[in-house]
C-alpha cells in the first residue's frame, strides 16, 4: 500500500470519525436531543471515546492476526479521535451540568466517585495526546513513549468504568465493553509474557 492509499484512507477515517459529533452538532441545533438533551450529548460523547478506545486497542491483535502490517498507520488518529470525544464528554459535563462552576465541579469530584474515576481517564488520555507526535516519541525515546502509552489500557478501563457507574439501569453496554477490554487486556498480557503463558510457544522441532 502506497503513501497516498494511506493518506486516503486516513482522510475516510477521520471524516466518518467525525459523524457521531456531526450529527450530535446538528440534532442539538434542530433541538431533536429528546427530554434531556444535556444527559443525550453526555452520554454520545462518553460511548464514543469507549468505541474509538476499543478500535485503538484492537489494531494490534488485528495486525498479528491479518498481517496487515500497515493498520499501525491509523492507530494515532484513531486514538486522537478518542481524546477528541472524551474531550467533548468532559466539556458538555463542565458546561451542561455545572456552568464551568470550578467549586460545584471540585464538589461533584470529591463526593461522586465515578466522576473522579472518569476525571483519571481523561487525564491519562490527555497526557497521551500531549506526546502522541513523532518529536515527542523521539524526545522521550522510544522505550520510555511506549511506556508512558500503555497507559492507554488503565485509561479504557477507568472509562468503562465511570460509564458502567453513570448508568442506572440498563448496564448491558457496559458490559459488553468490560468484555472486550478483558479480551485486549488478556491478550496484551499472554502476548507479551509467552514464558508464562506456555501459548504462544512454538511447538519443539
């Protein structure tokens, strides 16, 4: 695949990445957010940092499983597409629930503890989109870069986490991403300690 196949495909990544926050945009514009429309464009914002998590994360095994050696190509734009979304998440909290209020924010913090787990999350994220560029992985080298962004893994599952204690009845999506981030993580862990796990040892000649 040549450069402008990947360019291309990064152009198609990024438009459709941007849809859910086109169409969020557009019904809050029309006012076809429902009864709660503060609580409709939270909850958007905060699902589609855990989707793009969730692709970022699975381009690895994706790559060792298809040999498709060139996915590594989007993995920064879809992880970026996941800071944008948890940023909008955050903004439509401090604005839509608190009116940038910084005292009934740092309150909401210390009383309610999913907000302070999903607080960590958007941290980490933001650390990670600080030094996601290539003079950053060369400033920081790179054992050091990988290091800091395998903090990506605590990062999705404080987000699963925060959604999976926002949400008061139906936890069934939640679920569904804790799953996933089980399978990531399982995978992440075996694939990187084989002389553990015994199951990615070659088969003696």
């Amino acid at each position: 695949m040549n450069n402008n196949d990947i360019r291309f495909n990064k152009a198609i990544i990024f438009i459709n990445g941007l849809i859910p926050a086109i169409l969020l945009a557009w019904d809050a514009y029309h006012q076809k957010l429902g009864a709660n429309p503060q609580e409709f464009a939270i909850h958007t914002t905060g699902s589609c940092t855990i989707i793009f998590l969730v692709i970022t994360l699975s381009i690895t095994p994706l790559r060792k499983i298809t040999n498709w050696h060139t996915l590594t190509r989007y993995r920064r734009m879809l992880g970026l597409l996941a800071f944008f979304y948890i940023s909008l998440h955050f903004l439509s909290y401090v604005w839509f629930t608190k009116f940038f209020n910084l005292s009934k924010i740092l309150e909401d913090i210390l009383k309610r503890q999913f907000i302070f787990i999903g607080l960590i999350a958007f941290l980490i994220l933001l650390t990670l989109a600080i030094t996601s560029s290539n003079k950053m992985v060369k400033r920081l080298g790179g054992q050091r870069w990988r290091k800091i962004h395998w903090y990506v893994y605590p990062a999705m599952v404080l987000g699963i986490t925060h959604y999976w204690m926002s949400v008061k009845l139906d936890t069934s999506r939640p679920m569904i991403f804790m799953t996933i981030a089980v399978i990531l993580l399982s995978y992440r862990y075996f694939s990187a300690r084989p002389e553990k796990a015994g199951l990615f040892k070659q088969s003696p000649r």
